[in-house]
C-alpha cells in the first residue's frame, strides 16, 4: 500500500518519534509504515487519518501487485 505518511509528518516538522507518541506506538512501526513494509491495521489508519485532518483514502492508496 502507498502512502503519503512520510510527506504529512515533515509537512509539521514532526520526528518518527514525534509522530509514534502522538499515535500511541513504536518508532518502528511509523518506519515500516512509511516505507511500506506494515500496513497499519484499520484502528490505526483511523487515527492516522483524524490527526492529519484527513480521510484515510487520501493518505493510504493500494499499491501495484
């Protein structure tokens, strides 16, 4: 899945870290997100969406097969 998380965060100045806090896990996960390695489950990809103002299909599209 691709995503536009990576843009988002900068767009605020926010850290991995910075964002990991404000959704409540690792470091880690906001990396793999970002990098496409995890898709965040769909809890998360709703507070992903609400604390960017924004609607999950605008930040999260299906990647290429």
């Amino acid at each position: 899945m691709n995503n536009k998380v990576r843009e988002l965060r900068g767009e605020r100045g926010w850290s991995q870290g910075d964002l990991a806090e404000k959704l409540d896990v690792s470091r880690q996960t906001v990396n793999a997100i970002e990098t496409g390695k995890y898709d965040p489950s769909l809890p998360l990809a709703f507070r992903i969406a609400k604390l960017f103002r924004m609607t999950i299909e605008s930040i999260f599209q299906p990647g290429k097969d």
